[in-house]
C-alpha cells in the first residue's frame, strides 16, 4: 500500500527497527521548512498518537470493568470506551507513514467488514495472532464492533463462553500496546529527524507526509469509508456492487438504526487532513501549514478553494443520515484529491510518487 519513495528511504509494512525513520535530504533548498514540519510532528502527528493511547488506556480499563462485572452499566461504559478510542484512531491513522506505517497500524486496527465466520473460529480455538496478516479480517475495531453489537444478547453472548472474553481483552490490550509503540517511536528520534528531513525532493519528510496521505485518503477514507459501499472503486470510479453491509461500525449501525458513528468517523478522519494542510494543532493554535507555504507563493486562489472544498465535504456529511445514496459525498471527497495533485503538490515543487497527475 505504501509507494516508494526514494531510495534514500525504504518502507517496511511490519518492520520492527527504526529503518523508517526519515534520511536528511541532500537537496538544497530555497525555502526553510523548520517551522512546518517542527508544527507537524510536535502540534498534530505526535498530539494525535498521544490521544490515541490515552483513549485506548481508558478502553483497557473499561473492558477491565467489564470483565469484572459484566452488566447493563459496563457494558454501556465499555460501548462509550470504544466509540471515543474509534474516533481518536482516525487522527492517528491519517499519519501513516514512518513509524505508523511500519507497524501496521491500519492493517491491524481498521479493515472492514469484518470476517465473522474466521473471528468466532479464532475465539473457539484461542489460536489467535493480532500481528498476522492472516487475522487482518478479524482484528482491531471492525472486531470490536461486532463483539459489542453483534449478538442478539451481549451479556448472555459473554456469559456463554469465557473465551469471548478473552479474546476481547487480549485484542484491547495488544491494540494500546501499538498506541504505546507509536508514541514512543514518533516522540523518540524520529522527530528530530523528520524536521531535519527538509526540502520537497522525494523521500523528504513534505514529500513522504503529502503522499503517504493522501494514498491513505483515496483507499482507507474515499475508498473504504464511502466508495465500495455504494458500488465506487477508484481510482478511476470503477463501478462495483454496492454493499451497505460494508460500511464502518456497521454493528452499531444495526443496533442504533442509524449511521451516525459512521458518518463521525468519516469526518473526524477528513478533519485531520483538513488539520495537516492548515497547521492547526491539536489545541486548535493555527500553526504553520502547507495554506501558509501556498499563500506565500501568492497563491491564494488555491488556498481558498481547497479550504472551500473541505467545508463542502462537512456540509454533505451533515446532510446525510447514512453513507449510502447517491455519489455526491464521494465527489466531494475525490475533489480532495484532485486539488492536492493538480495544485498543491506542483505548486510546492512535490511529486506525485504514483506518477499520475491528473487526480484521479
């Protein structure tokens, strides 16, 4: 899923040694990038790692009660633990490059729908491996998401079987044992080097922050979120069978009667792009962003309208009460991607690493 990069900077999906952290450009460079990626890695990567653990602590602690008691009110604090650590993942998953990527975060926490059938097999057999790409359908949120609204009765579903319990423990605590690596990693030296990473040449910290989220925009919010449940497959739309059924939280949905975390967790991930490109740090403080860089190159214009589009993705998920229905959501969010590649990535001297600059 990762592109490569630049031979200066290799990628590995599962690598457990710091080889993904960045390589100080060569390049020279006319304009100094200190401010932005110092605002990046310390006010909106970092913030949202850190965010991140702490709800999976507060997750950990709630299957704990849980487990201890297992009634109508832990299971409603346990239900209410997850949707907060759900949407902290979001923030954290859009930053997935270096570190994240290299430790799977996504491929571990976030692919749906989930694979019923292999999850109730790995519970009954104990045989599960949270690190295995051969779990990756039965693993992390989509997971959770069944194991909390899934069964007709979740209480009896619990009392039933001691391994259902288990397994739901061990997968809460191995999923804040990653938020736990990925704060010691991106606060360790990957930091330091990440802003020492100047320039716009590909394998520098811009080029790599750019692309690496973008391609995470196009297959996991696009793509995943949006497109394959209403039968869109980019990225040239190609046109698939809809499934509703594939939707985030699907679970949840069913038990609610509603969308509504699936549609907040459609918009808290496109608002940490939105944060990225502005600057804007976890605390809300208007740092320096890529709006800024384009602005100082008298390109307002650009600036205004990518600002405009983000504001008409919001405005489409406010008037929704589910992802399905017509491609106008899809649109709106594909036009993202167009902005970027057509505008922002040649304004700024980067390179699309897939090639393509047409926005597909």
């Amino acid at each position: 899923m990762v592109a490569v990069l630049a031979t200066a900077l290799t990628f590995s999906a599962c690598g457990e040694d710091d080889s993904e952290e960045p390589t100080p450009g060569t390049d020279p460079t006319e304009t100094d990038f200190t401010d932005l990626l110092s605002n990046q890695v310390n006010e909106i990567i970092i913030p949202s790692m850190e965010k991140y653990q702490e709800e999976m602590t507060d997750f950990v602690a709630a299957v704990a009660g849980f487990a201890s008691s297992r009634d109508e009110a832990s299971l409603v604090t346990l239900r209410s633990a997850h949707r907060a650590a759900y949407l902290a993942y979001q923030a954290a998953a859009v930053h997935n490059f270096y570190s994240t990527s290299n430790q799977a975060l996504v491929e571990t926490t976030n692919l749906y729908p989930v694979d019923v059938t292999l999850l109730e097999n790995l519970i009954a057999s104990e045989s599960y491996n949270f690190s295995t790409e051969a779990q990756e359908r039965a693993n992390g949120f989509p997971a959770i998401d069944y194991l909390l609204y899934g069964p007709a009765d979740v209480l009896a579903y619990y009392g039933e079987d001691a391994k259902r319990l288990a397994f739901l423990q061990a997968l809460v605590n191995s999923m804040k044992d990653k938020a736990d690596t990925l704060v010691s990693l991106w606060t360790g030296n990957l930091a330091n080097n990440f802003v020492e990473n100047g320039g716009t040449a590909l394998g520098s910290s811009i080029s790599v922050q750019l692309n690496e989220s973008l391609v995470y925009y196009e297959e996991h919010i696009r793509g995943n979120k949006v497109g394959i449940p209403i039968g869109l497959n980019g990225p040239n739309d190609s046109p698939i069978d809809p499934d509703a059924t594939k939707i985030e939280a699907y679970y949840q949905s069913l038990v609610e009667g509603n969308e509504n975390l699936a549609l907040a967790l459609l918009r808290a991930s496109i608002e940490e792009v939105e944060d990225f490109y502005l600057g804007t740090g976890a605390d809300g403080t208007d740092g320096q962003g890529y709006d800024d860089l384009l602005l100082a190159r008298d390109q307002a214009a650009v600036d205004t309208d990518i600002k405009a589009q983000f504001e008409a993705i919001y405005s489409q998920i406010g008037d929704r009460n589910s992802i399905s229905g017509d491609n106008s959501l899809y649109n709106s969010i594909q036009t993202i991607v167009t902005l970027f590649k057509s505008d922002l990535f040649p304004l700024l001297d980067v390179q699309d690493a897939d090639g393509k600059t047409d926005g597909d």
